[in-house]
C-alpha cells in the first residue's frame, strides 16, 4: 500500500512511519518542520529514518537511505497547491493525518496558529484525498476533546462540546469535519484520540521530558494542581501498533472514532516517583496552581480499540519509563 503519513519529523509521525516501513508499506512523509519546539531533535529523528538533513529544500523529493520506499518532502499542510500536486503523483491508497500545531498551553499565547495548521492544514487533506479518490484517512485527534467532561473514564460516546483549549476545540473540529466528508464523499475517517503519549524520541514540551530534564540537571519540577493530576500515560509503541493494526482492518463504519490509551491512569507523583528510580535521583518538586487549559484527570475507556482490532495497549509505565530514559541519556549522553 501507498501511503502520506503527515508529521513525519514529529514524535508519533516518526514512529508511525519506520512501523509502517517495517511492514512493507510505500511512505511519502511529510513536515513543515516548524520551530514550536528544537527543529535539531526534528531533525535528527529524519536522519535516523535515513533522511539526508542536510539535502532538505521545499517540496523537493529525498529518498531514505535507510528505508527504500520512503519518500520525504519538506511541505506545509496549509500549502494547498503542493497538497494537491502530492497526492495527484502519487495516488495514494491510505492518509495518516498526524501534523499539527500541538500543545495545549501554546494554544493561548498563539490561537491563531491553531486555526491555520489543524483546521485549515486539515481541510486540504480533506479536499485532496476527495480530489484523489481516497478511501481511507487516519487522522490524531486527541483526549483534550473530552474537556469538562465530569466523568471518570472517558468514553467515545462522551460528550465532547465543552474544551477548555483552542487546541481542544480544533481536535474537536477535525472530528466533525472528518465526519461531514464521510458523509458526502463516502471517504472512511478514523479519529484517534490519543492519551498522553510517551517514549523515545518524545516531545520536549510534554511532562516525561521536562521531568527528566529537571531530574538530571537538579532543578525544579512544576507539579501542577499541587500533584492531584492523574494521566493515563501511553507508551509510543502501543500507539504505533495500533495505528498498524487500525490501518490493515476494514470493519469500521464510515466514520469512526477510537481512544488509545492505556486505561489504567497515573498519578502525577507516581510517574515522577518512577522516573526518580529510574534515574537514581530525587526530584526537586515545586507545587503550583493548574494551568488554563488543562484537566484534572485521563482515563481512556478502550472497550471499542480492543473490539474492533482486538489490541489494547500493554506496556506497563515501569517498564516504559525505562525504555524512554535509556534512549534520553543515550541521545543527550547523560
């Protein structure tokens, strides 16, 4: 199968295509390779799918040398002429949707951002796979949808109209948007709604790596809420897997919605208790107020992912708090 996998130099993109790669799948890769976080640590994840860095120029073609069947373009979604042009060589079979402007607390400072990256980015790909004739889009979505949900365990039949970040708001967006082209151009739309998602080759905005950062350099943590937070922390390879097995079952509906996570929350203090024995050092901690945006608990219901594919995520937060602190220490040599 051929397949645009959106975000290839991001975190979950990255992992997603090399799984994809592995199991025989053609990938073009796309990233605008925006500066919301270190473009070096973009960098480098391109270069370790054989990704000639230094070789990068606009919407020009660079072929791995690692993976024969991937094809990288630096293009931003939002860049509707070299979408189309994209998907009118290419003819592809499959669209995972995993670009974005991320971050919850950005949202605030930089709302605009949002409107054009993960609506308007999300709408020529809507428009292009209609142009192109295709049959089947994954796209990320996200638990944020769930906002002021007052219940404990998040369901997929939740209601989700009260976010509490633009970020949120534009996830929640996607969802509907998805659903109008499945519904008027017989397009399948499969939103992933992920949960707190952690590993090697993570995002340096996100807790794991801020809590690590800090832990190894002896410096503060910011426990928001005063460490009464709970996340249902999910490991990269469980979501990977997923998206594999996603991507090679047909008995969805037109469109469909589906929560990967772990179904089993942390404490905040636990997983930060967890990357101190991990790391062999006590964690300065700084209890703060909760920020604008975010909420107090996750705690992904799965029953419609284990249904439906028959997979639910396994990895124990032990176990992946190892693997993720291994790869930390190796890639900054700590």
């Amino acid at each position: 199968m051929k397949v645009l996998i959106t975000g290839t130099a991001g975190f979950i993109g990255y992992h997603v295509a090399k799984k994809m790669l592995q199991n025989g799948f053609q990938v073009i890769g796309i990233d605008n390779l925006n500066e919301y976080y270190s473009t070096e640590l973009k960098f480098d994840r391109l270069n370790n799918s054989g990704i000639n860095t230094h070789n990068i120029e606009y919407n020009i073609a660079i072929k791995s040398t690692c993976f024969e069947n991937y094809i990288f373009y630096k293009i931003d979604i939002c860049d509707s002429d070299s979408i189309n042009n994209l998907f009118s060589k290419y003819s592809f079979d499959l669209v995972i949707h995993l670009a974005a402007q991320a971050g919850v607390r950005y949202s605030i400072e930089n709302p605009k951002s949002y409107i054009r990256s993960n609506i308007d980015g999300f709408l020529n790909l809507l428009e292009s796979s209609k142009l192109s004739s295709v049959k089947r889009i994954l796209y990320a979505s996200s638990s944020s949808v769930y906002g002021l949900s007052e219940k404990e365990i998040l369901s997929v039949d939740d209601n989700t109209d009260k976010p509490v970040s633009l970020y949120a708001a534009t996830k929640k967006s996607n969802e509907l948007m998805a659903h109008v082209y499945s519904h008027l151009y017989n397009i399948e739309t499969i939103g992933l709604r992920f949960f707190t998602v952690y590993g090697p080759w993570g995002r340096p905005d996100m807790a794991p790596f801020l809590f690590a950062n800090a832990i190894l350099h002896n410096k503060e943590i910011n426990v928001f809420n005063h460490g009464e937070m709970r996340r249902d922390f999910t490991y990269i390879d469980d979501i990977t897997e997923a998206i594999f097995k996603i991507s090679q079952s047909f008995i969805f509906s037109k469109h469909s919605i589906l929560n990967i996570g772990n179904n089993n929350p942390i404490n905040l203090i636990d997983f930060i208790s967890c990357l101190e024995n991990e790391i062999g050092i006590t964690a300065k901690l700084k209890y703060i107020e909760m920020q604008p945006g975010d909420v107090v608990s996750t705690w992904a219901d799965t029953k419609e992912l284990i249904s439906l594919i028959e997979y639910s995520p396994k990895t124990q937060i032990e176990t992946g708090v190892k693997f993720f602190i291994d790869w930390y220490r190796k890639y900054f040599k700590i």
